[in-house]
C-alpha cells in the first residue's frame, strides 16, 4: 500500500493530441503521440502501444489522460515524457479519457 501523500505526487492530466506517427524504433508497435496539455505544462511526447484499437488518423484530436511528472524515458529513439494511462485489456490497450471535453492541463483526481 501507499500513503495518500505519495498518490498526491502523481501528476495526471488530460490532454489533446495533435500528431501522431510510428515509432519505428520500439521493440513492439507503438506511435509517437504529441498532446497538448495547455500553457502551463506545455507539449509533450509519448510513445503509446496502442496500435492494436486505434488508428493514428483517429487519434488527432482526442483528449487522453496522462501522467505528466515521471522521468523522461527513451523508447527506442523517442523521448517519452509522459504516460499515456490505459486499461490492459483483453483486446489491448483502451486509452482512459474524458467523457465531456475539458480544457488542456485539467487535473485528474
């Protein structure tokens, strides 16, 4: 278990896609997403795995949640700087993201 103090240093987000492409240097398939969280964050990108529900030409556009605080990772030559949140589904990855549109940079609670 953790203490509510350490879940209150996640920092989640919601975001909107502007762009995507492949990451065509990870090991397994994955796009390059480029959210937008707002001014205050700014933009960011992520390598998601979730190929397998979604096409790229979809993506643009949609809000996502994300967590936006952890250490920058690479994936295969992308710079992942935020966590794009999903369910580990039986068909895949299911993005979690908002029902309602919300302003760029809201924070999940």
């Amino acid at each position: 278990m953790i203490q509510i103090e350490d879940f209150d240093k996640v920092e989640v987000r919601a975001g909107t896609v502007v762009d995507v492409k492949e990451n065509r240097k990870s090991r397994h398939p994955a796009y390059v997403l480029t959210i937008d969280f707002g001014e205050e964050i700014g933009v960011k990108k992520s390598s998601a795995q979730i190929t397998a529900l979604y096409r790229s030409e979809d993506l643009v556009g949609t809000q996502v949640v994300c967590c936006v605080n952890l250490e920058p990772m690479h994936i295969g030559s992308v710079k992942s700087e935020a966590r794009v949140l999903g369910t580990d589904s039986e068909q895949g990855v299911v993005l979690l993201r908002p029902t309602e549109p919300v302003k760029n940079g809201d924070r999940i609670f």
